[in-house]
C-alpha cells in the first residue's frame, strides 16, 4: 500500500520531461562534454591541498 501515489507522481514527471520542450543551449553542452576551454584546471589540484602534508597514524 502507499506505492500508488508514489508512481503517479513518478509518472507525472516522466510525462513532463518527455512532452515539455526544453531551451538547450547546444554550444554550451557541446563545449562541456569536448572540454571547451572554458574549463578550470586549478580546481581540480585544489581539492588535494589540504591533504598534501597527510602522513597516516603509525601503528
């Protein structure tokens, strides 16, 4: 029981996203999966940075 209510609202916005038209900006989706160079390498060694000093507990 209860799994009626759940579907319908699953099905309600399966239907949404299938019927609705959608205003893509094509170029941008194009430069985001070829790499565009719009990309931000720094970022990507900034996650890393606190842990550059890390030295695990010894046992």
């Amino acid at each position: 029981m209860g799994r009626g209510r759940a579907k319908a609202k699953q099905a309600k916005v399966a239907r949404d996203l299938k019927y609705r038209t959608h205003d893509t900006d094509l170029g941008a989706l194009a430069r985001e999966l070829h790499g565009g160079s719009d990309d931000d390498d720094t970022t990507e060694s900034d996650d890393f940075g606190d842990w550059a000093d890390y030295r695990p507990p010894r046992d």
